[in-house]
C-alpha cells in the first residue's frame, strides 16, 4: 500500500512496473472510496483550514490541529480514499452505469 501512495504523490519513474509486476495494484482495501462532491467538500476544508493556519499565530493545539485538519483534507481529495470510510463501509463514488 505504502508504494501505491509513493507512487501517486511523487511519481517515480518505473515504480508503476514495480507495483504491477508485485502485483500490489490489487490490494484489496485500497479503492477509491471518496466521490465527486465529497472531495470538493475535502479540498475546501483542507484549503480552508491552510488559509486559518496562516492566521493563527499563537496556541500549539490550535495550529497542530488546523494542520492535521488540511494534511488529511488535502491528502484524501488527492488520493480519492479514506481509511476510516473503508473501516466503517462507507463508499460515495458512484458506480458507472448505475442510475438511482
């Protein structure tokens, strides 16, 4: 799993063929889980708790957590996968070719 978030964020060239030939592509666990709109809502939490960073100047607690709060944000939009939705069960990506 660790290669797969490697290769997403930096990009190392021939890391794709490494992780295909491992075959750690099919890690069971590791699908997108986050849709459409619910990475909209991550990015403008995480760009919103960035903005407030930039404004908190004092209290270790208040930036610490401002921080975390844009890091995991930020990362899960990119990333399209949630840890704790795949805990719970939870899946907002719509299926292609289903219709409600």
């Amino acid at each position: 799993m660790i290669w797969l978030i490697i290769q997403r964020f930096i990009g190392i060239p021939g890391l794709k063929t490494i992780v295909s030939a491992a075959g750690l592509r099919d890690l069971p666990g590791f699908e997108s889980n986050i849709g459409r709109e619910d990475r909209v809502l991550r990015v403008c939490i995480g760009a919103a708790a960035l903005v407030a960073l930039l404004f908190v100047k004092q209290g270790f607690l208040a930036r610490y957590l401002l921080g975390l709060a844009a890091f995991v944000g930020l990362v899960t939009a990119y990333t399209k996968y949630s840890p704790v939705y795949s805990l719970i069960g939870e899946n907002t990506r719509k299926k292609k070719g289903k219709k409600k």
